[in-house]
C-alpha cells in the first residue's frame, strides 16, 4: 500500500488536499442534500395540510364531485371521450375522500416524519384531529386513483402509473369518519450530482495549481540542497555554496548549511595539516631511533626494540590512512576487481603465505584502487594471522560485487562481531602486539568500504572460520 503513495513533500500535500477536498465536498453534499429533503417533507405537508384545510372543511364539494362521477357513469364514459387527449397536468387534482374508515391499514407502512409535521400545522390552524395515517404509494396500487382513471384516461398512463403518491388521512375530531387527501410526490431536480462534481474539479484545479506553484518554491531548493548535501557527504573537498532561495525559513536554513560545509571543510583541512604535522613529526624521531638501536650489544634486545618501533610505524599509518579515508583519494575508475584481487593475492603468495583464489569472474566497478587493495590486503591478513589460511573468491550479488576471504580459525563470537569493526578492538586470540595489531585493520577496511558505497560484512562459517566480505556497488560506486 506504501509504495503506491507519493513519497515526495510536493505529492504528500497534493494528495492530502485532493483527499481533504473530496470529504468536505462529501460532508457538504450530504448537508444539502438533507436539507433539501427536510425542505421537500415541509412543503409536501404545507400542500396535504392546505388540501385538508381547503376542500376538507367543505363536505358539500364531495357530495357534488360523487354525485357528478354517479351522472357520468350513468352516462357512459364514452361522453368525455374527445376529453381524453389532453395534456396530463402538472399537478392534477386528485379530490378529497371522505370514508368511514381509513384507507391507509394500521400495519401499513407510515411516515412518522410526515405525520408529526401535519398535526402541527392543523393544530396552528386551529383544526381539531384525531389519528393521523400518512403513507406512500403507487399510483397504480391505491385503489382510488384506479377508480378515478376511469374517468382520466391520462391516469392510465405509463408516467402515472408509476409516480409515487403521498395519501394523507386524518380523523375527525368527534371520530364520525376520516378524511383522505392524495398529492403526487414532485420529482427530485436532476443534474446535482454532476454540478458538484463540476464544482469540486474546478476548485480542486485552481486550489492544485495555486498550492503547486507555492510549493514548488519551496521544495526546489529543499531538493538543490538535498543534492548538495549528498554531494558533500562523499566529496567534502569540495566547498560550494548555494544561493539562498525561497521563503525566508528555507533561505535560513540554506545559509545555515553553507556556514556548517565551509566549517567543515575549514575543519577537514586543519585536520589533514595537523595529521601531516603529526606523523612527520612521529616518523622523523622513530626512523633515527630505528638507527640508534643499531648500537645495542644485546642481538636479542635490539630486534624486540626495532620491532616495536615497526610497530609503532605501522599503527601511525593505520591511523593516518584512516583519517584520510575520503579524503584526496582521486578520482574513481573503471577496474577489473577479478584481476586486481589475484594480483594482491599474488603479494601474499610471494611472501609464502597460504593464501589462494579461484578464477573470478570479470567484475567491473569504478573504485578507488589504491584504497580498494588496502582493504583486501587488511582483510586478507587477518584471515592468514587468526585462521592459518585466507581463501579469496569474487562473486556478484543483487547489483553488486562480492569480495569474499574466508578462514579456517577460531571466528568471532556473534555478540561481538560488531565490536571488531570498531577503531582498537581485537580479539581474545590477538592481545599481543606480536599476533594482533593495533586493532584497526578491520575497521580500515569497513570506512573504505563505506567510501565506495558498500558494506563489509563478517559472519562466522558452520564448518568452522570467518567469512569477510566487502560488498560494493557495481553500477553506481561512489568514491
């Protein structure tokens, strides 16, 4: 359900103001509709009240129009015959009738609404009632109107027979008889479902092209300094500034960023001079050590010092390098990640030790190759230093590319394989300087892995060892 709703800020407000427009024009059609239907109750019921008013207080007009109906049936019907083809009336007048009982039965049903309505304006006219029945038929099942269409044939037709009829019949007040007035239901006006529709697209149009336009301003330099964020996060030599655009909160929010890149960068650069200072200044004092102890009689007391200065050297470069990770590395480029593993395997092979790879496939990533062979050498020495022998592979997976050492060693506890990735951690195995390093040889590999786009994952294999594997993107490395 997620992935089909707009994921933008510009599409996360047009789509709440479409829904929004769309319940209020709801709510707002609902609303009319019952009052239009409260409107047309209270005039359906003035029009039987005036009726009941009008003609029922005057019995003498009934007995004429029953005695006219006996005349003409006497007559033949055949005597209004060239009556017959004229137009049906709007509202045709259906009579009064004056029955001993009600036509409308108690279990029929009854509009309350209706009922409720018709007492109180006979009780403003100061007509005295006794029950009132009101109902809703069709025309052609009210045995009256049957009666009544003998005599208009027009009532016979397909448009009456099937009008709705609202039958009204009060009681009189001494309970002597009632009195039934018949109204035909008006028909509802048509064409308001679509002239609200009409309504709501036309101010759904002009709120969506005014609001678009206001967020436009917005949002295009929220994605500019987006980009510009992005950018910075993977080349932060590079200071540029962004012209400050937009409502005034989003303008202070652009400089506020262009403040914080050059600080950072300010910072970057103090830092690599600093770094520069520090390790000329280490290196100088340690190469004229490593000199001096040439002196010392003792053999064996000579080689423990030159290999705690290498020592020493080794874990000063582990420090620079990975505080340059990032940092004036050079360009990117295209390189063949299956022959640049054999050749860094190929170092160790010179070197006597048992590592080994297969024939990888053809993986072709823009990297750093520099930093690339740093990382696969750490990982590689690890495997050969706590697992006796590192096997190399390469392998592509989901997009990206795989380079995988693995070890028959001890492994890592789970609970602290996340532990080993940080800066000085070793493991219970690697405490001494002799076997374990300065401890940043893993994480040296995790930021360079980082800087390329990609992860370095480490697992422990069922059969016994730890598997390394640095993943990084084949189509889209960013160094």
């Amino acid at each position: 359900m997620r992935r089909f709703l707009p994921q933008s800020l510009l599409g996360q407000v047009m789509l709440v103001l479409a829904v929004g427009l769309f319940i209020a024009q709801g709510i707002s059609a609902f609303l009319l509709y019952q009052a239009s239907e409260q409107r047309r109750e209270t005039a359906l019921v003035s029009a039987l009240a005036f009726r009941l008013v009008a003609d029922g207080a005057n019995p003498q007009r009934e007995e004429r129009r029953r005695a006219r109906l006996a005349e003409l049936r006497e007559q033949g019907i055949e005597r209004r015959g060239p009556r017959r083809d004229r137009p049906l009336p709007r509202r045709p007048r259906l009579g009064i009738e004056r029955t001993a009982e009600s036509p409308i039965a108690v279990n029929e049903a009854r509009l309350s609404s209706f009922e409720t309505g018709l007492r109180d304006v006979l009780d403003q006219q100061g007509i005295e009632a006794g029950q009132i029945r009101v109902t809703r038929r069709i025309a052609s099942d009210d045995p009256y109107i049957r009666e009544l269409a003998e005599l208009r044939p027009a009532l016979r037709s397909p448009d009456w027979i099937k009008r709705g009829i609202l039958i009204a019949s009060v009681e009189r007040a001494d309970r002597s008889g009632w009195i039934t007035v018949r109204s035909p239901e008006p028909r509802r006006p048509t064409g308001g479902i679509a002239t609200l529709i009409f309504q709501t697209l036309v101010i759904l149009g002009v709120l969506v092209l005014l609001l678009y336009l206001v967020l436009r301003r917005i949002t295009r330099p929220l994605a500019v300094l987006t980009d510009r964020v992005s950018d910075f996060s993977r080349n932060p030599d590079r200071v540029v500034e962004i012209e400050e655009s937009g409502p005034a909160d989003t303008r202070r929010l652009i400089a506020a960023h262009n403040a914080m890149e050059t600080r950072i960068a300010a910072l970057l650069d103090e830092k690599d001079v600093m770094l520069g200072a520090i390790g000329h200044d280490l290196k100088t004092p340690l190469a004229a050590l490593r000199v001096r102890i040439e002196s010392v009689p003792d053999e064996v007391q000579r080689e423990r010092m030159a290999d705690s200065i290498e020592d020493i050297t080794r874990t000063l470069d582990d420090i620079l390098s990975l505080a340059r990770v990032g940092r004036n590395g050079g360009p990117s480029e295209a390189l063949d990640l299956g022959a640049m593993a054999i050749g860094v395997v190929e170092e160790f092979e010179d070197l006597g030790e048992p590592v080994t790879i297969g024939d990888p496939p053809r993986v072709v990533a823009k990297v750093q190759e520099t930093w690339l062979k740093r990382a696969l050498r750490n990982l590689i020495g690890n495997a050969v230093r706590y697992g006796n022998v590192a096997e190399v592979a390469l392998l592509e997976d989901n997009g990206a590319a795989v380079l995988r050492v693995e070890d028959t060693g001890p492994g890592i506890p789970p609970e602290q394989i996340s532990d080993m990735l940080e800066p000085f951690t070793r493991g219970e195995a690697s405490r001494n300087r002799a076997t374990g390093g300065a401890g940043l040889g893993l994480t040296l590999a995790r930021a360079i892995a980082e800087q390329h786009g990609g992860t370095l994952v480490l697992t422990n294999r069922a059969e016994g060892g730890l598997r390394a594997e640095l993943r990084l993107p084949i189509e889209h490395s960013n160094a």
